[in-house]
C-alpha cells in the first residue's frame, strides 16, 4: 500500500482535484484520503461549495452592444491604417482633397465642408468643390463618426449628409461618386446606428455600376456576416446578391446559412445560393457537406427543403 | 451560439498574410469575446475592457505577420491579453497609486443599498455577484488573470502558464493563492 496522503497535503490538493489536474497516483491518494477522513470530507464538501458558487457566479455574458462597439472601434482603427497605408482613392485622400482645394463658395458662420452637386460624370471639378477655410489637417482628424443623412433617397441621383470628425463635415455629392460610397462604406463598419447602416447600405447599392467596388463587396460581406443587427445584415446579403456573385460571395452566403441565428436570413441565404448556383458559381465538396447538414439540421422547413433541392442538382 | 469554422486558424492566417481581411476578421470573431469578457471582469470597467481589447487586437493585427505557427493561434492571443491586462493594470495602479490596502477598504465597504423590484433570490445572487467582483479586484495582476483563465474560460494549469509565460508551479501558486484570498472574503456569502 502506497503512502498516507496527510491532512495539511489533502486540503492543499482540494483546489487541483476540484480541477481535475492530478496526476493519477495523487489523485488516488485523494480519494483514498477522502473516502477515510471524516473531517477531511466535510472540509471538501464546503470548498467544493466555494469553487462551485465562483463558477456559477462569475458573470460570463457579454453586452452585446458593448462587443458591438468594440468592434466598430477597432474596424475603424484598421480601416483608417488601410487608408493611411493606400496611395490612392482612399477617404483621407478624398477629404484632404475637399480641404485642400482652392474655395468656389465660403459658408459663413457653420465650419462645413461642402461638395457641390455633382452630376453625371463630372466628378471632382475644382468648381464643384467648396470649403470655407483652407485648414491644415493631419490625418488622425478623420476620424468619421455620427454620420446623419438630410437626403438619402436615392431616386434622383443624389445623396447628402453631414459626418462629424475633428472638424464636422457636410457632403452633398453623386450617389455614384467612388469617395462618397467608400465614407458610407467606412459609416456601415463604424456607425452605431443601425439605421445609419442600413440607409448607407442602400445608398451605396442604389449606383449605376453593374461591377460593385473591390473594398466595397468586402465591407458588405463583413456586415453581412457579423452585424449585430439582423435588418442590416439581410440588407448586405441582398446587395451582394444584387451584385455579379464571385466565389467570396458564394463563401460569404454559406458562412451565413451555417452560422445566422435569424431563419430569415437563412433562407435570404439559400435562396441567393440558388439563384448564384444557377448564374453557374459552383459549390465545392465544403458547400455541399454544408448543405446536406443543413438539410437534415436546420430548423426552418424551407432552409431544409431548397438544401435538398441544391444538391439533387449536384 | 459557437461559431461554427470553415476554416482553421492556420488557414485564416495565412489568408490574413495575403491581404484577405475579411480572413482576419473571421479570425478575430472567433475569440474576441473572450478577450473582451477577460478584459472586462480584468479592469470591471467597460471603457477601460474596450481599450485593453482595441490594444490586444491592434498588437495581432501588427505581428499576425511574423506569426511562426509555433504555437496555437489562441495561445498566442491570450499570452497578449494577458500581457496587455497586466501592463495596464500595473501602469494605472501606478499612476493612481493605490494601495493593496485601499483595494481591500474598497472591497469590505458595504454594496450600495439599491431599490429593486428583483425577486430576492436574484438580489442575493446578484449581490454576492458585486461581492465576488469586488473581491476579484483585489487580487494581484498575475493572480487575478490566472484565475480568470481558469474559472472564466476553463483553461488547463499548463495552458495558462503558456499563455502567461510562466511555469506551471507558478500558476499553480497564483491560483492558489487567488481562491484562498477570496475564499477569505467571501466567507458567508456563498
């Protein structure tokens, strides 16, 4: 028989037991120990109590608008590095050019920065562009945040709102005008309003071009996937699917079909697979796995029926 | 919900390294309410927790290209967390200058009287959850966020001392003395 395990060593290993992280031969001992000590067993049955009430208590949940803001945070942060780090057509350039051109109209009294109405292809015409001071900014000043829309509506053509950053902002400009639809993009990573996302989201998918930019596709792929919101995230599945579907976009609506707590989503995910699958994007040995799951595991009839209905093609 | 994965960690760094930030990003989801969860019952203060995981993040986003798949992604992560919880810590204690005295007047005051209309278990419940907060603060750095690793998100002793970059007796010790110390607070309570 292996030696005694002690009191003062056994209410010293309680902790580690309690854990499961003894190795065998100590466990053994503990539990031989355990099983003879009258005073020793009472000791455990109250720690065991203690280590049992710190781990029901011990809050784990998350404030989901807390994460939320967190990560609009630190998007902001990375997109703002991207644009630091890029040489062309980025926001900084764009609102550094805003700033740096010569005034065609100064706005007493309201320190906004104007765009005048562009319309068709005239684009960045010194004369459309209309600041009432020349300032000198470096670039942690454009910071956008708090971005409200006066005209979002995009039947005419036009969009308008106002951003703050360091200094506060008003543009007035062509929904299609590349800079205005990479400031909403930034909005849609950033803005805590979820109807300033959505109305950005609309915005930028009300464009004439038939070909959605690189970053752009990128950001709504993003909403898509992890909004908090789900009216934002079915708004971006809609405008990917609007869009030319490429491979990204296929992987962004599996992402979603698999991991989206909203059946709704879901099915705006299995449908927009379908219409994609039939335009011919193909689905990997992955996609179909994924399908076959879901055929026999998602709670939504409808989500189970068009999965069945995908792979009999396949 | 778990997150479920398309990809492995691996497979998102390396797509992260080739400039697919939408890769990063998966990657990022995937632990970064854990992070926030530590960082927040770490500082118990939301503004502070947001800017530990702000640091955390920016520091991978940084180094995620000298990443030596060494080690799991995970680990490595919560080696910066740790770190970044630490050194915060630390540099606020010193600029405030608190004592470990101050900390242990704060946690025996008494919890501030609040009308509710919460059935009066949940009052218990919640009370002793403000107490357990309370006592948490008063524990070391090291202490605190081995305890954390542990009882908040079930680590294994030899992970932890991976992540904290320390011996596994060491984090043995911390742990032990973390429970004890609040063991000795919360008596009665629990």
């Amino acid at each position: 028989m292996g030696k005694q395990m002690e009191h003062k060593e056994f209410l010293e290993l309680m902790q580690f037991y309690l854990y499961d992280e003894l190795d065998i031969t100590k466990k053994n001992m503990f539990d031989a120990h355990l099983k003879s000590c009258n005073e020793c067993s009472k000791e455990f049955e109250a720690f065991k109590e203690f280590i049992s009430s710190l781990s029901d208590e011990i809050d784990k949940d998350v404030d989901p608008a807390l994460l939320q803001d967190a990560r609009s945070e630190l998007r902001g942060y990375i997109r703002a590095s991207k644009f630091n780090n890029s040489n062309n057509n980025s926001v900084l350039d764009f609102l550094k050019n805003i700033i740096y051109k010569p005034a065609g109209l100064a706005f007493g009294g309201l320190s906004l920065l104007l765009i005048g109405v562009f319309s068709g292809y005239l684009l960045f015409k010194e004369s459309n562009i209309i600041t009432d001071n020349n300032q000198n900014l470096n670039s942690d000043q454009y910071k956008i945040q708090n971005i409200n829309f006066i005209d979002s509506d995009p039947a005419d053509g036009k969009v308008e709102f106002t951003f703050e950053s360091l200094t506060p902002g008003h543009i007035k400009g062509d929904i299609n005008n590349p800079e205005i639809q990479n400031i909403l993009s930034y909005a849609l990573l950033t803005e805590q309003n979820p109807g300033t996302r959505l109305n950005s989201i609309n915005v930028i998918n009300a464009t004439n071009s038939t070909k959605m930019d690189e970053e752009i596709k990128q950001t709504f792929i993003s909403v898509a996937k992890y909004d908090v919101n789900p009216g934002v995230r079915r708004e971006a599945l809609k405008a990917l699917s609007e869009t030319q579907v490429d491979n990204e976009i296929k992987d962004a609506l599996i992402y979603v079909l698999l991991n989206d707590t909203s059946s709704g989503i879901r099915i705006e995910a299995i449908n927009n697979l379908i219409t994609a699958s039939k335009k011919g994007i193909r689905l990997s040995q992955n996609d179909l796995t994924i399908l076959k799951e879901k055929m026999s595991s998602d709670n939504n009839n409808y989500v189970r029926f068009q999965a069945k209905n995908i792979l009999k093609e396949y | 919900m778990k997150e479920k994965m398309l990809l492995s960690d691996n497979e998102l760094i390396i797509k992260t390294n080739n400039g697919d930030a939408l890769a990063f990003e998966e990657l990022i989801y995937r632990y970064d309410k854990m992070v926030l969860r530590i960082a927040l019952k770490f500082t118990n203060d939301e503004d502070e927790a947001k800017d530990i995981y702000q640091e955390v993040f920016i520091k991978v986003y940084k180094g995620l290209q000298n990443f030596q798949f060494k080690s799991e992604f995970s680990t490595w992560l919560f080696r910066i967390t740790s770190n970044v919880c630490i050194t915060f810590k630390r540099s606020k204690q010193k600029k405030q200058q608190i004592s470990i005295d101050d900390a242990e007047d704060s946690f025996t005051s008494t919890i501030a009287d609040t009308e509710s209309d919460l059935p009066d278990t949940l009052v218990i419940k919640s009370e002793f959850n403000d107490k357990l907060n309370n006592a948490i603060e008063t524990l070391s750095p090291n202490q605190k966020m081995s305890f954390l690793l542990k009882h908040l998100e079930g680590y294994k002793i030899k992970e932890i001392a991976v992540m904290m970059n320390c011996k596994e007796g060491t984090i043995k010790k911390y742990l032990f003395d973390a429970v004890r110390r609040l063991k000795l607070q919360l008596e009665g309570n629990y």
